[in-house]
C-alpha cells in the first residue's frame, strides 16, 4: 500500500530556529508571573461564587428546619392545653391522631424546596467547578514551564523548545481569562469639584454617598451635618431632608426611590420634582453600614456580615460573616464586596 505525503515547506531546523532571535526572557518571565496571577485570581473568584451559593443552600435549609421546629412545638402546646383536665379515654388528641399529624409535617418538609435547591446548587456550581478545574490546570502546566526555563537558559534548542511552549501556554491562558474572567478597567475621562454645602450646615461636608437619579438629579448623603441633599443636573442644592441618626449609604429602588443607611433601619426616600419625602423604613437587628439593591432584593452590610433582604424587610439569609473583628469584609469599614452576588445573579 502506497502513502503519498505532501512535502513540507518553509521547516527550519531546530537548531537553526534556537539559533535565530533570541527570546527576551525577562519579559517573558514577567508575562508568565503575571498570567500566574491572574489565573489564581480566576480559581479564587470561582471558589468564592461556589462557597457563597453553598452558604445561601444552608442557610435556606436553616429556616426550613426552624419553620418545621415551631410548627412541630405548635402543635404539641396545642395538645397540650386541649388535654387539659381530660381523662385518657376522652383525649381530643390520642396519641394515634397525633402520630399522623406529626408524620403529615414531616412529609411537608420532606417535600420542601430542601431537595430542589440542592439540586439547584449542584447545577449552578458545575460550571463553576468546570472554570475552576481548567485554571488549576493551566496553572499547573504553565507553573512548571516557569520554573523549568531557568533550568535550560545554557541549551538553546531545550530553551527555545520550552519558551515557545510557555508562550503558548500564555496566550491560551489569555483567552482562558478573558472568556470566563473579564477585568473591567475604567479610566477617569475628567473630574470637576462642586461645593454642597448648605447656610444650616454646622460642619463642614462629609459625603458618605452618593447616588444619581436617572432624570440627571444626584442625591448626596452627608453624614457629620445629617442629611440627604438633593442636588439638580449643574449640582446645586435643590433639596434636602434632615435626619437625627446620620446617613452612611444609599442605593436606588426605582427611578423616584431610595434606600439610606442607617445604624439600624433602612429609610426610604421618595424623589418628586425636587421635593424629598420621607417613606416607609425597615427596623433591623443590627447595624447597617452598607446597602445595594438588585432585582427586587436588599443586600445589607453590618460591619462583620452580609444580609439578603426583601424589599418588604423580611431576611432571606445571611450570605457572609466574620466577627473576628468589629469591621471586617473585603473592602474595610463593613463595606464587603457584594459585586460577585449581584453582577452574577447567582441567589
């Protein structure tokens, strides 16, 4: 049987290629180091999404055991006092009735959401294990090629074999990252100063937040003189709203909706034709430090913890904590990094 090959053209030999142009591996070393870096970044980004999905997965599955625990306390206290003065053979409840009531609760629970949102989870989390894994991987491949090119500086054909696999490696890493890793880089095109402060105003601006409307008006929230200002298109002050326990941060609900900050409510602010009027506000237990909305959701900061509300004020679940200090959080102040739960949209 005859094969017929076609010839190869334009092939240079290795040792004519090693010997050619020499690779700058000083840059080279810095590209490698650098994509090292961002393909941790990219494993630690997809872990942290992972671990917060699993955090919201068993904090959902801990309101449904505690739903289930009261309604099973509930319904014994119920027992309890119907049986009151009652001899056993007149018992509202025997013990056969009560049996089957408690084997009815434990069937709801059985066919609770526990099973669908833990199936929910794993469906949500092998893509991320998927990104996960690849960046392992790439990691790993590339990681022994660094380390291995200082080895083989003094054999040209073994360093040029192996630079050209790390440059590969590099550019395959590259497009590794910007497909399941963007890096939004924003450049500031120009900034102007405008003075917000007010004849009323004791001390001198604090501004703590700030928040634009989409008519072009901007709210400013500032904290040492108490108040929320209401500022039009050129950021002169058009209104304002003063408030005894001090503003810290705001977010928009909709395009004539806000919700500030305070140390332990959320106040609604209603935004009509430069007139500000205070709304509804939700009571918390604890402090809130930091607020952002996302599709009809409040995501609440502590100062150690992170909070999923609704915008009816009602707790979804605890999404983070740490008190191992006062304030503690990626960003300081309680301030944590909410970006990954509301870009994502993964709760």
């Amino acid at each position: 049987m005859w094969l017929y090959f076609r010839l190869c053209v334009q092939v240079t030999p290795l040792p004519q290629a090693a010997g050619g142009k020499s690779t700058n591996f000083k840059n080279l070393s810095f590209r490698t180091e650098n994509t090292l870096s961002q393909m941790k970044q990219c494993q630690a980004y997809q872990e942290n999404i992972m671990m917060s999905l699993k955090v919201s997965y068993k904090e959902h599955e801990r309101l449904i055991v505690d739903v289930l625990r009261v309604n099973i306390i509930s319904y014994l206290r119920e027992c309890e006092t119907s049986t009151v003065n009652t001899t056993h053979e007149h018992m509202q409840y025997p013990i056969s009735e009560m049996r089957e009531v408690i084997k009815n609760l434990l069937a709801d629970f059985e066919k609770s959401t526990i099973k669908e949102k833990k199936e929910e989870l794993n469906l949500k989390q092998a893509p991320l294990k998927v990104v996960r894994n690849s960046c392992i991987r790439l990691h790993y491949e590339l990681f022994h090629l660094h380390v291995a090119i200082p080895k083989v500086l003094g054999k040209p054909e073994l360093s040029f074999i192996a630079s050209k696999k790390c440059l590969e490696n590099i550019q395959q890493s590259d497009i590794f990252l910007k497909e399941n890793f963007p890096i939004h880089v924003f450049t500031v095109s120009g900034k102007s100063v405008h003075n917000v402060k007010m004849p009323s105003d004791s001390y001198k601006c604090w501004i703590t937040a700030v928040c634009a409307l989409p008519n072009g008006q901007v709210l400013v929230a500032d904290y040492d003189n108490t108040k929320v200002k209401l500022l039009d298109q050129q950021y002169r002050v058009v209104g304002h709203l003063d408030f005894r326990d001090g503003s810290g941060d705001m977010c928009l609900i909709t395009p004539t909706e806000v919700a500030v900050a305070m140390y332990g409510k959320v106040q609604f602010i209603t935004v009509s034709q430069s007139q500000l009027a205070k709304g509804r506000k939700l009571k918390l237990q604890h402090y809130c430090t930091a607020i952002a909305h996302n599709q009809g959701d409040l995501y609440i900061c502590s100062g150690t913890a992170l909070y999923k509300f609704t915008l009816s004020g009602e707790l979804v679940c605890r999404l983070y904590e740490d008190s191992s200090a006062d304030f503690t959080g990626k960003n300081h102040g309680g301030f944590i990094l909410i970006t990954c739960v509301i870009c994502t949209e993964i709760f």
